[in-house]
C-alpha cells in the first residue's frame, strides 16, 4: 500500500460529527432532567408554602369568627361565661355551625374556633379569653394534610362599678302611697332586721318590730305598745355610717288604736308614746331627707329592661329579646314538657297582652322531668332529685306556677358551675310577663339538715341565688288583680329575690328569706316572713339594666403553631 493510500484511510473524519451529537444531546438531555427535577421540586415547595399560607389564614379567620362572636351586644352579658363559645375543639366540631365553631371556608379545608375564660377556672375577676383556631388543609404533595392553630388573648371588662346598684336588693321595698290606710303592714310577730323601705304609711301588728334601719314616706302606726321601730335595749343605729340618721318618719307616730298621734314623729321615751328608738350621735330629724341618709340614698326602684322599648339605652329589646333560653333563643337540646317561652316573637304588651303571649301557665315543678338547655343557659327540672336548674337569664312570656308535687324541699342550682363560691357564684334570673305563683313549695338554695325546709340560717346569697321578676297583675295563676307574685297562702317556702312591677304578697303563713321588691306597689308579708338575710354584694348582670354591659379589647397576645 502506498503511503498515500494510508494517509487518506486515517484522515478520513466520516461519522465524528454523530458522536459528537450523541454527546451534546445527552448533556442537554441531563440538564433538561435537573431543571425539570428543581423546578417540580420548587413547585411542590411553592404549593406546600402556599397550603400553609392558606391553612394560617384559616386559622387566623377562625379567631376572628371567635372575637366577632364576643363582641356581638347580644352576647355582652355572657362574657364571663363559656356559655359563648365552644371551650374545646371537640365541643367545636360537634357544635358544627358557622356560629359557634367549625366550618369549611374552601372545599377540603376544616376550620374550628373555641375559647376558655380563666373566670371558669376561679381565677377571680379578670375574664381574660384565650382564643383558638385551627384550620386543617390538604397536602398538596399527597403527604399528612398540614394543620396551623393560632391562639389569642382577649380583655373583657365588667361594667362601670357605679351601674351595678344593689342598695335596693338589701331591703324589703315597698314604695306605693301614702293613701289614706295603711299601706305595707308587718305582720304579728315578725322581727325584721334589713332595711326597710316603705313610701307609704308603715303599720305594725301585734309584738312586730325592726332592728333595722327604716324609711317611712307617710305615718307610723304600731298596734300594740310591743310592736316598735327599734328598742330601748336596741335601737336603731346606721348600718352604712355610724352616728347618721337611720330613720325617716315623713308623717306621724301613733301607738294602739285611740292613741294620740306625734307629729311629727318624736323618739323615745316621749308621752305619748311612740314606739321609735334611734341611736345616732346628733338630733333626730324625722324628716331628714333621703339622699342624707347613707342606708337609703341609693335606694330606687331597679331599671327592669323587659322587652323592646320598656328600658332607656337599651338598642337589642329587652331581656325579652336576649334571654337564653327565651322567646328569641329556643332549647337547642331538651327533653320532656319543656317551656313555651312564646308563641311568636313580639313581647306580649307590646301586642296588646299585658300578661304575655302564652295563654297557658308554666308548672315549673311538675311530677315529671325536663331539660331545656342552650348555649347560654338552662332550665330544668329533676323530679327524682328535686332539682331545679336555672342557669343564666330565662324569659317565659307568660306566667309561672310552682305547685306542690311533694312535700320535700326542692333545692335550685345553676348547672354552669359545680361550686358556688363568692367569685364565681351559682345565679340564675326568671323572667315572667305574666305572674308568679308559687304554692305550696318549699324552693331553696339550701336544704336543711333533715331535708324539711330551707335552711334558713347559712344560706350565703352572694354564692348562690335565684331571682324571680313579675310584669303583670293578676287574674291569673291564682294571683289576685293588682298582684305580679305570690308566695303561699300555706306551707310554702322560698330561699332568693323577689321582684314585680305590682304587689308581692307572701302569705300568712309562707316563709321567704331574700330581698322583696315592689316597682311601683307594696310588700305584703305573713307572720312566717324571715325578716332576715345575709347583706348582698353581688347580683346578676340582667337585673341591673340593659341587657348591654360587658365591653372587651381588640385581641392581643398571638401565638402561632403547627406543620
């Protein structure tokens, strides 16, 4: 071969190019793979950090579902309570409802909202809210689905202290007169040692006294020379302010039938007599006015806020309208022959029935059980146990009979707490359009030794009351015209508060311990009538006024959770 024949064979480059190409390719193959592998790679971070954007918005929603929820004026008054909100996130998801705890804000996503108060852990009176959410959303990557909660801190904060007036639940109150009789009369023998205050003329029966302080808008009259406002061994003494005058006496004094009338009104010893024994460090003045009086000054009919228009500043209708359960908010669970709070939704004066929209009585103790329970309260009845539950602030727009179904004392109890103490007390509030007759019951907070009757000595109204209001009078429920409660005539007993905008007549022989209020009439007591109970600090929010007082702060205090 010659050397130019071998030159061309190896010169010859045919096919480099293709291996060449090979290579290129399979460079370019490799790279394409790695950018498609970061970039799926970076889209699934991308839609996982998107998913947890999501699910932290979710659950940031669900705290402001909970905040929304506390600051709703309807819900002002139970703000010390967990009656408002779910308190776990089981209690949420059974709750189910976009109100009170779990929902689907996208399609695959669960959202759930619920709230504690450290009042319900008998922390005192801070009512600070810890409030949860938590969304759950799927897993873009098909992976566990991701979970964010979200926790804040709301401030609630109790109406100004000078709202909450309790002088006149420290008293028997009985403001009608003066007319030309008498108008409150003590009965024979009973010994009353709370305020007394009475705008008309104040009569006492037989051997009747008061070791408290008094005022008498019209005349004294005592009938016999053992009825008296104090004693010589005792007489009256200011309980808010030693030394300042504890009696008002606005007419004359008059002992027995025939005997000569003082006026104005003179202390013992005096001839004639009359039966008045003051203690204080200047002069007497029967006609001192009320406002210079320290137990009285504070003393007025309560503001009652029934239903829609009957209360100044109140924008929601009353407790009629706010109650729970009541006309407006219905049993959510319930068993038995449960209340008709309403036959529709108008508070009865308001559609011309002064006595309510419900023609029939409610027995609240009849032979057999019922439950009726809602978010913010509960009222029902054990027959086997004779337990009545009343808890929270109910609305009957109608009238309420408590008859006797078995001579043992029934005791009350409020079914949000499992112990009544004086910073989270056990109360619950009756509201009645129409009247209230109780008959034959022996109703109380608690029960004595020999479960007979009321425990009249150690009942402790600040741990534990229930309070009954009346709007109408009469000519119904056995309850005589002019009247909005009645307690007996016989054998009845009952333990809490008393209010009707008319007469409240307990009966010669009914027993009651607990504040009598009249709004506008008088305070009739039978010769069983305690006459004495513990002094009261405290009391539910909804016999203060309008059904609008708790106020909270924007949240505070965000913490943040979860994968």
């Amino acid at each position: 071969m010659t050397r130019n024949a071998f030159s061309r064979q190896f010169a010859d480059e045919r096919g480099q190019s293709l291996v060449l190409a090979l290579l290129v390719l399979t460079v370019l193959a490799v790279s394409l793979g790695s950018v498609i592998f970061f970039t799926a790679g970076n889209q699934r971070n991308s839609n996982i950090q998107k998913a947890q954007q999501v699910a932290t918005s979710l659950a940031e929603a669900g705290v402001n579902n909970a905040v929304s929820i506390m600051a709703n004026p309807a819900n002002a008054n139970y703000l010390t309570t967990s009656a408002v909100l779910p308190i776990s996130e089981a209690a949420a998801i059974a709750a189910g409802d976009t109100k009170t705890g779990a929902t689907a804000y996208q399609t695959g996503t669960t959202v759930t909202w619920w709230g504690n108060c450290d009042f319900d852990c008998g922390n005192g009176s801070t009512w600070l809210w810890t409030l949860t959410g938590k969304a759950t959303v799927p897993n873009p990557s098909g992976g566990a689905a991701i979970v964010k909660t979200v926790t804040a801190q709301v401030q609630v904060h109790a109406p100004v202290p000078g709202n909450l007036k309790v002088g006149v639940w420290n008293t028997i109150y009985s403001p009608f007169g003066p007319s030309a009789g008498c108008d409150t009369t003590v009965a024979q023998g009973v010994n009353m040692s709370v305020p007394l205050y009475v705008g008309g003329n104040l009569c006492f029966a037989n051997n009747a006294a008061v070791s408290a302080p008094v005022y008498v808008g019209g005349y004294f009259y005592a009938n016999n020379k053992q009825a008296s406002i104090g004693t010589s061994s005792k007489p009256i003494t200011s309980t808010a302010q030693p030394g300042a005058n504890p009696v008002h006496i606005g007419s004359y004094c008059q002992v027995q039938n025939g005997g000569t009338q003082v006026n104005p009104c003179a202390l013992e010893p005096h001839n004639p007599s009359t039966n008045v024994f003051v203690n204080m460090s200047g002069p007497w003045d029967p006609h001192v006015l009320q406002a210079n009086m320290p137990d009285f000054k504070d003393v007025t009919a309560p503001q009652i806020c029934w239903g829609p228009g009957s209360c100044a500043g109140d924008p929601l209708g009353g407790w009629y309208s706010i109650a729970s359960p009541g006309p407006l908010h219905p049993c959510q669970v319930s068993a038995g022959a449960v209340p008709t709070f309403d036959t529709d939704t108008t508070f009865g004066p308001l559609e011309g029935q002064p006595g309510g929209s419900v023609p029939t009585v409610f027995q609240l103790t009849p032979p057999t059980s019922y439950t009726c329970r809602t978010a913010q309260g509960e009222l029902s009845w054990n027959a086997a146990t004779r337990v009545l539950t009343v808890y929270g602030t109910i609305f009957i727009d109608g009238s309420i009979l408590a008859s006797n179904s078995n001579n043992a004392p029934i005791t009350y109890s409020s079914g949000g707490w499992s112990t009544c103490t004086t910073t989270v007390p056990c109360d619950g509030v009756i509201y009645a359009t129409g009247t209230v007759y109780i008959n034959g019951e022996r109703l109380c907070a608690l029960a004595n030794a020999g479960n007979t009757d009321c425990d009249w000595a150690n009942w402790n109204p600040n741990k534990k009351i229930l309070i009954f209001l009346a709007h109408y009078q009469g000519t119904q429920t056995g309850v005589s015209a002019g009247q909005g409660i009645v307690a007996g005539p016989s054998q009845t007993s009952f333990q809490g508060g008393l209010y009707a905008d008319y007469q409240i007549n307990t009966g010669q022989g009914a027993a009651t311990q607990g504040p009598l209020v009249s709004g506008t009439q008088t305070v009739v007591t039978g010769q069983q009538f305690q006459g004495s109970f513990p002094a009261i600090n405290i009391l539910p929010i909804s016999i203060q006024g309008p059904p609008q007082a708790f106020w909270i702060d924007p949240p505070k205090n965000f913490t943040y959770s979860g994968g």
